[in-house]
C-alpha cells in the first residue's frame, strides 16, 4: 500500500469517526427543510386512530430497503429510501425494517409499541448513525422508552398476543394492510393461523384520517405547491423554440431541489406539441419548436407531502388566437370549480360543475360538437403524501387537500391544454396553494416576455 493509499485511508477513518459522532436524528427528518413532525401531532394521530378501531391490534410495517441482490442492485442510481407513508405518518420516522403496533381498547388509553432494528456500527460506517430502540426514539416519536424494542421481538410479541392472551384487545381483531409488500402478509397470516382471530382491514380507517389534513400537513402541501409554483415560473422563463423539453424540466426540478423539495412529487412531464396531448407522457426527449404548446406538468414533495401542478404555455411566449381560445376554455372550467368548492361538495360533482361549463361553453371551438369529447379525465383528485392519495369518496370538509385540473386534449391539431391547480378546502370555501405560478394567458405571456 502506498503511503498516499495510506493517507487517504487514515483520513477516511478520521472521516468516518467524526461522522459517527454526529447527532441521529435522520431516521425522523431533522435536518431536512421542513423538519421533524412535532411529537403532539403524531401522538394525536395514533390515538384517532385507535378511537376508530375500538378495539383490536394494529400493525404497521416500515418500508424495506432495497437488497443488494438483483433486480434492485442493477440501477444503483434508483436507490431513493421513501418511508411507507402510514408509517411515517403515526411514527415521523424513517427506519427500514421496523414495526407499529397499536393496541386499541374499548374503555382506557391504548398501548403504543414501536420496534427498531438495533444499532449495528460495522453498517453505520457505510450508511451513517442510525436510529435504534433508546430514550432519542422516544423524543422523536413520544412513544415511552419502555415500549421501543428492538425489531427482532417483534414477530414473537405479536404472535404471543395472539395465543397467549397476552392482548384482551385481540379480542376485537388484527388490523393491517393488504398488500404484498416485502413478506409482510405472509407473516401476519401466519400469526393469524395460530388461533382464531379476525383479520380486519386497516386502510378504511387510515384513509379517513389521512383525508383531513392537521396544521402540519397543511403547511407541507402548501409549501411544497409554493415550491412547485417557483418551479414553473423559472421553466415558463427558460422556455423559448428550440430548447428541449428535458431542459425545460431540469430547471423547474433544480429549483424545486434549491428551495427544500427531496424528491419529485411524480416523474416530470414536460410535452411540446403532439407530446402535450398524451396524460402522461414523460419521455421528455423532444425538441419544442415555434407555435408548439408546452404541458408542464411538475411538482415537488416537500417532508413526504406533494403537490400536483400543470401549466400549459407557448414556446414562442404568445399564444395564437386558437391556442387563447382553448386556453380559456380550460381556464373558465377550472375556475368554475373553484367557484363551487365548499364543504359538503363531492369531487364527482365538481367533475360535473367542469364538464357542464366546457359543454355550455365550446361555441363551435371543437366544430359540430362539444369540447367535452376531448376532456378524458376527471376534474380532481386528493393529495397528501402520496399525488393521489387516499380517497373515501365522501363529502368535502375543511382540511382536505386535492386538485382541479380540467384539460382538452386536440391530437389532430397538435394542441394540449391542461391547467391544475391545488387546493385546501376551507370552512367557507378553499385556499388556491399553487396561485404563485401563473394561471390566465395575459399573465403567462408576461412573465415569458420577462
């Protein structure tokens, strides 16, 4: 080994020694823009969640990493960690390979178990201090020290409710997921193969909860449409014939990275011409050209909350007298919606309210017949932590967050109009959270021309 070989490994151990004196803490967003979730919120999560269940045992698995053996190790460069979203949202967590349980009882407070994966300082050295069972997990979690254990209990705890009596709220059954994810149903039903107990679904109760956004969540979605508004305002500048759409989108997502976004909401969709007619294109590899419009459909997520936001310009910075006309027709459906959402309205009508405006508005722009025929999707739909999140189909109330994002879609012309928008339903009405990125054609055409 070379003295300089030498050197740089000494220095790497000086590096890594220093590393591990770092205080933990990004096992639950410290040092992330928008920071830890405070403790009084995640408390009052776990226990709603429990007045739901009555009685029973939830479990609520963490996100697995990705293992070192094909496929996941074949794009190393696709190695993001995302925490599972239920579990981030009882715990403000992130931690592969741990477990929630909940404990929830008819009369009495409910019982709250988190297990971690013990400390290993052979891993640590390659991945960085993480966040084992100990008194730093109780801080961050407001979970009693007492009832954070080390993730290989877990198994045998929960099976040792199930046969041995060890939980009378067993009695009211075993709530969890159903999806395959990572072996955890094969685990759980092997628990509930040991003794009679009802299997009961999780996600119903979940997704009530998660509807109704608490003044932290509420103010992660509107920074993260804050965030995704700059982000089209800086495209909407670059924007001109000639530039390809990639370029278009690597602007918008460096600003969305420079302003506190971790990751994207959704891959970016940036289509020019013909490419603006297809939902989801996202290829993003053509040229745009003079006359082209440009679908930008682009958000970030911010602390695991997304927005979901589209803009619809022109690579020349004008729009033509037919690309106006559309454009317009868009935006009135848009804001017709807007105009009706109070608490109390479906998202099924509100589709309705858009679908009505486009008919009684087309006047001969799509020829002999309405608009309506090359409006292919729905007006709305939720966001929270995940782009489309958790729906019950209910009712709006106050503190729900979702988008308006009427479209007319003109293959044959080469031409796509889509304008979204997000917004936070209000006791009397909504709060438009995506408003800093321009909406109407004059405004559009202002801020290409600066």
């Amino acid at each position: 080994m070379s003295y300089r070989t030498l050197n740089r490994v000494s220095t790497l151990g000086f590096v890594v020694a220093l590393f591990m004196l770092r205080p933990l803490g990004a096992s639950a967003q410290v040092g992330s823009p928008a920071g830890a979730v405070p403790v009084d919120r995640l408390q009052a999560r776990r226990a709603a969640l429990m007045a739901r269940m009555g009685s029973g045992v939830a479990v609520i698995r963490s996100m697995e990493e990705r293992s070192d053996d094909p496929p996941d190790s074949e794009h190393p460069q696709d190695s993001d960690y995302r925490e599972d979203s239920d579990f981030f949202y009882l715990t403000g967590l992130e931690a592969p390979g741990s477990w929630l349980i909940l404990v929830a009882k008819e009369r009495g407070a409910g019982e709250v178990y988190l297990y971690l994966p013990a400390r290993n300082p052979v891993q640590e050295r390659w991945t960085g201090p993480q966040l084992g069972p100990g008194a730093e997990a109780a801080r961050l979690t407001g979970i009693p020290e007492a009832n954070i254990r080390p993730a290989k209990d877990a198994e045998q705890a929960l099976q040792t409710m199930v046969t041995d009596g060890g939980s009378p709220a067993m009695d009211g059954g075993l709530f969890f997921k159903e999806d395959a994810r990572h072996g955890q149903l094969e685990v759980l039903h092997r628990i509930l193969s040991l003794k009679t107990v009802k299997a009961k679904d999780l996600l119903p109760h979940l997704a009530a909860l998660r509807q109704v956004k608490d003044q932290d969540e509420i103010a992660r979605i509107r920074k993260a449409a804050q965030i995704s508004a700059e982000g089209h305002v800086a495209a909407m500048k670059t924007a001109k014939p000639g530039i390809y759409e990639y370029e278009i989108e690597a602007v918008a997502e460096m600003t969305f990275r420079r302003l506190g976004a971790e990751r994207l909401a959704y891959p970016s969709i940036v289509g020019a011409g013909i490419n603006g007619t297809t939902l989801h294109y996202d290829k993003n590899r053509a040229r745009t050209a003079a006359g082209d419009l440009i679908v930008m459909d682009m958000a970030a997520e911010y602390g695991y909350y997304a927005a979901d936001v589209t803009r619809t310009i022109p690579a020349s910075g004008m729009f033509t007298d037919r690309q106006k006309a559309i454009y317009n027709l868009v935006l009135g459906a848009q804001q017709a919606v807007m105009d009706s959402i109070r608490p109390g309205m479906t998202l099924l009508r509100l589709h309705q309210i858009s679908v009505a405006y486009i008919q009684s508005h087309s006047n001969g722009l799509c020829g002999s017949q309405s608009c309506e025929k090359f409006y292919i999707h729905g007006c709305c739909h939720h966001i929270g932590m995940e782009v489309h999140d958790v729906n019950t189909n209910g009712p709006l109330v106050a503190g729900m967050t979702f988008t308006v994002e009427p479209g007319i879609y003109l293959p044959e012309e080469k031409l796509g109009v889509r304008i979204e928008d997000d917004v936070l339903v209000t006791p009397n009405g909504y709060e438009l959270l995506s408003g800093a990125a321009p909406r109407t054609v004059e405004e559009v055409e202002r801020v290409m021309r600066g």
